[in-house]
C-alpha cells in the first residue's frame, strides 16, 4: 500500500508539473515560407527527436533549441518528447551509432533569439515560450499542434 501511495503521489506531481511548465505555456515555430501549417503530437515528437529529417518541402529539418539546462527545453522534454534529460541524449547518441543521420540542432540562448534564428533558417524548428512570440510574431509562423494553436482548449503545449 505504501509504494501505491508513493506511485500516486509521484504521478500527481508529474501531472502538475505538465499544467504548470511555462506560463502562458510552448509554442511551435516555423520560417514564414515553411509549407507546414500543422503538426500532431507525433509528428513534432518525431522532429524533436530527430526521427523525421526533411520537411514535405524536401528542406532539411534543424532545430532550433534554448540550452538543455533552461525550463523551456526542459518543459518540452516532459510534453513532447516524455524523456528525462539522460533518455533524450542516449537517444540521440544512439541514433548516430545506428548510423542514422543525426539530429540537425542549433542550441541558442534564449526564446527571442531562437525566434529570431528560424526566421532566418529555411527548414527550422523551434519550440519557445508563446508570451517571448509578441515582438517577433509577424517574422515566423506558429503551427498548430493536433489542430489547436496555442492558447485555445485542448492545445496540447500548455
């Protein structure tokens, strides 16, 4: 019974720190030009984590992604990816072992500037924080994740 209530106990925990993991919550973005204007949770999952290459465009995918230490990347390895820090990096180092194409990604500093970057960057990804969207919006396009954008109910990046 005691190792039930610790279960419990842990998965609450998780479950409040999914709702709770940025304010205002994550957003998907893209170049302007980028012909995707959609994504399902498995699909991002599959770009995030290297699983997917190209874009139907044929352009190389890279991601575009804050220090693996900040909250946003840390909140989008709990949402998208639902792996610790150790799981995705094994993942990714094993991909190349494989002798699978590795994952394109290009580690910057904050949201603004990984904004910025896929403006600039054709075939970027990036996951930011929606409130860091404000100044720079009109440069990108935010893509709706399972048919919701960021926001609306049942959006899926809270």
């Amino acid at each position: 019974m005691t190792n039930f209530r610790a279960v419990l106990i842990t998965i609450a925990a998780c479950a409040g720190l999914h709702a709770q993991c940025i304010p205002g919550g994550l957003s998907v973005v893209v170049p302007k030009n980028n012909p995707t204007d959609g994504l399902s949770m498995a699909q991002l999952r599959k770009l995030v984590l290297g699983d997917v290459h190209t874009w139907p465009d044929k352009s190389n995918v890279t991601l575009i992604e804050t220090d693996q230490e900040s909250p946003i990347f840390r909140c989008m390895l709990t949402i998208v990816v639902r792996m610790s820090l150790p799981e995705y990096r094994k993942y990714i180092l094993s991909a190349e072992f494989r002798g699978d194409d590795p994952l394109r990604a290009k580690t910057v500093d904050s949201s603004p500037t990984a904004v910025k970057s896929v403006a600039g960057y054709t075939g970027a990804i990036t996951i930011v924080d929606t409130n860091s969207l404000t100044a720079l919006a009109g440069s990108v396009k935010v893509l709706t994740i399972n048919g919701k954008k960021p926001g609306e109910a049942g959006y899926p990046l809270p």
